[in-house]
C-alpha cells in the first residue's frame, strides 16, 4: 500500500445520488484502500434547465430531474463505514453541466470513476450519457462500473 500522501493518486468519482452512483463510490473507496490513494466524491446538481423537445411552460415533466434527498457526505460516510475504510475522502458539490463538471474536475485526477445506470434508447437521447461522454473526453483513466461488474468484479482481485 502507497503510505506516502505524496505519492497518492487523486481518484474522482462521479455521484449522482443514484444506487449505480453510490457502487462506483465503493468502488473508488475499495481501489484507494489497497493502494493508498485519496479519493474525492463530486456531486454535480443540473442546473434547472427545459428538456430538449419540451415546451417553454413551467411544466414537472419538462424539466431536468433533481434529486434533493440525497446527502453526499451521508452517503460517503454510510459507505465507508460499511467498508470499514479509513481512506482519506473529500466531498464537493457543484452546480451545472454534469459532463462539464466532471471532465473539468478530472484534468487534475489519476483516475475517473462513474457509475452506470444502463438506461434505455429514449432515456439517453433525452438525458444523454455522462459516462460515454466522460469515457469519449477525459483526459485521465476512466472506470465505468456497472451493475453487472460490481458483483463480478473487485479492484483489489488478482
């Protein structure tokens, strides 16, 4: 394990509040843990903007959904504790484009790592893909866990 704070990579994970979110936050936490790394959760908030193809009228249906139930530094701590993990995490909250964010904050990470909801055909083209976007963009390693690969899969695993 990495000891040197010096030498630890910076791994930003992408939350967004959501079950697949929070697996790529265990993840990250996982992955620090064996390596010594420091670890910093970003939860990017949309700005309350219509949705491509809605009409102008203040309308529930056409806006972009937030979540406003969802405590970033509750979650983290819920998770590290159910790790047991003692890995050093910072927490931040940002507001706008989720894509832009994200790609902003990882210029200055090792690592990237997003969850994936695995939406279908309509819901992508209406809400995009952050992680494809991310994956196409980035100028560091990205990692996209998946519901599937979180039960199949550890980052500690020889």
């Amino acid at each position: 394990m990495n000891q040197n704070p010096v030498n630890a990579r910076r791994i930003l994970v992408g939350a967004d509040g959501s079950a697949d979110g929070d697996e790529a936050i265990r993840w990250a936490l996982t992955e620090a843990a064996a390596v010594g790394d420091f670890v910093e959760v970003l939860l990017v908030l949309p700005r309350e903007e219509l949705l491509p193809g809605t009409s102008f009228a203040l309308q529930p249906h056409g806006r972009v959904p937030v979540r406003t139930d969802y405590s970033l530094d509750e979650a983290v701590a819920r998770i590290q504790a159910e790790l047991h993990s003692d890995v050093r995490v910072k927490t931040s909250l940002r507001q706008g484009n989720p894509v832009s964010e994200l790609l902003a904050a990882a210029q200055a990470a090792d690592l990237l790592v997003l969850g994936s909801r695995h939406r279908n055909g309509l819901e992508r083209v209406v809400f995009g893909s952050v992680a494809t976007a991310c994956v196409r963009h980035a100028t560091c390693p990205v990692v996209v866990v998946t519901p599937h690969a979180t039960h199949r899969f550890s980052p500690t695993a020889s």
